[in-house]
C-alpha cells in the first residue's frame, strides 16, 4: 500500500504547517505506526536544541554605539525579541480594548477562559505507542532507581515529579524518561500489570490553562484511551490499550494523588 504521509508531512507536522484536519489525521495515524513516530519525536528533539543554541543569540542586543546612529524603525528591529513581542502584544490588547470600552462591552474581570489542551491526548498517545512496545528498554531510568529518576526528572521538569503508586491497583512502576515537547521537556512514568499491560503518565508544562473546576476528561485516540487534565501550568494523561472503566479508576487514583484542585 502506498504511504498516506510523506517526509513533508513529518517536518510540516513538527513545524505546525499542516491545517487541523490533517495535522489530526497524521497524528492518530502515528499512532499505529511506533517507527514513524519516533522519527517525529527525533525531528522534534533536534529542532529545541537548535533553539536552545541559537535563541539566545537572537535576544543579544546590538553595540550601543550602532543603534545611536541607527533610524528610529530599525532600532525598534534592534530590541530584544521578546521584547518586540510583548510590546507588540500590549498594543494589540490595549487597542482591542479601547475598541470593546467605546461599545460599553468590556465586562470587568477575566475575559479569556481557555479550554484544556485538546493536542495532550494526542501527543500522550503517540508517545505511549512509541516507548510501550520496546522490551529491552522501554524506560531511561527503571523503578530500581526511582530516587534518581525522580531528581533527574524534577530538575529538568522544574517541578517536583514524584510518581504515584498505583500498586493497589495491579501496576507497577517500570521507570520513565524524558522526552522532547514543542516548547520544553515532557515526563513520561511507565506502569506495568502482571499481564504485561502497560500504561503510561505523559506530564506535560505546554498545555493549556483549563476553565475553572475543569475535571479529567476521556477520549480514544486510535486503539489507546485516554484520560487528561490540566491542573495548574501543567498537563497529565493517562493512555493504555485497557477497558475505560478501568483506565479511569487509575487516573482517578493519579489524581488524587498529585493533589489534583
């Protein structure tokens, strides 16, 4: 059969070119496809380390003797980046809301109420069918070193990341790894039954903010289900190939247990 998805189509889904019809598609097609995924997961590792190189080379400000004798608008050009988009940012806010005060419809308090994160599921999916097929190292650090992991992983997560135990409900923790997100690292924790059955924690810090009292949410992504939240400036889902009745007793116990508001 010939390959519905092309080389193009990878770097486009990495750079977030394609229209959200496709984008979708893609993304619940790799979900089937671990090898495939895995390259996306590559591109995307190579693409923040070339930001983490080059970006601050970007927010260098030019020799002080060069902007006095620069014209106005490229002195404007010369300021940081975000610096220019922030100024940009408050003059958009700050016009759209002269606009909406001259219509007497600018009500007082919050005006902006996002929705979770709806790419969470996805990207959670699509990493749990990448790592959970491996059998020889399906994780970076093993639960036999749970208190490096749980360093290692705090430190780059910025946040303490402990895993929940969810022994009493016939998994065990395998370990977990770091992975590559658009905009910073991910966590992934690895959960094993006695059967083989794996289920994995995706923790993410690029989701959006939820509306207030959001609680998890479910939905199926190819052949995984999966549960989601967004508690704070933090993203959870729980993805495994199980019954929904019982993926959902174990998202509950996770979010219990990370004092889920």
């Amino acid at each position: 059969m010939t390959r519905p998805f092309s080389d193009t189509d990878l770097h486009a889904l990495v750079d977030h070119q394609l229209d959200p019809a496709r984008e979708r598609e893609l993304e619940v097609w790799l979900i089937d496809h671990p090898e495939e995924a895995r390259r996306v997961a590559d591109y995307r590792a190579q693409k923040r380390e070339l930001r983490e190189l080059f970006d601050p080379v970007l927010d260098e400000a030019p020799p002080a003797r060069l902007l006095r004798t620069a014209p106005a608008t490229l002195r404007w050009r010369a300021w940081p980046a975000p610096l220019r988009m922030a100024a940009g940012l408050l003059l958009a806010v700050v016009s759209a809301a002269g606009g909406w005060v001259a219509r007497g419809e600018l009500a007082p308090g919050p005006v902006l109420a996002l929705a979770a994160d709806e790419g969470l599921p996805r990207r959670a999916a699509i990493a749990h069918a990448v790592y959970t097929p491996e059998l020889r190292r399906p994780v970076e650090v093993d639960a036999a070193h749970e208190d490096q992991l749980v360093t290692w992983l705090s430190r780059r997560m910025g946040a303490p990341m402990k895993p929940p135990q969810l022994q009493p409900l016939g998994y065990s923790l395998e370990g977990g790894r770091l992975l590559p997100g658009d905009d910073g690292p991910v966590a992934q924790f690895m959960y094993r039954d006695e059967a083989g059955k794996r289920l994995t924690l995706y923790v993410s810090r690029e989701a959006k903010a939820a509306p207030a009292g959001a609680a998890f949410r479910f939905t199926r992504e190819g052949a995984l289900n999966v549960f989601y939240w967004v508690d704070g400036p933090f993203g959870y889902a729980i993805s495994g190939a199980v019954e929904r009745a019982d993926l959902e007793r174990v998202s509950s116990e996770v979010y219990k247990q990370l004092g889920g508001s």
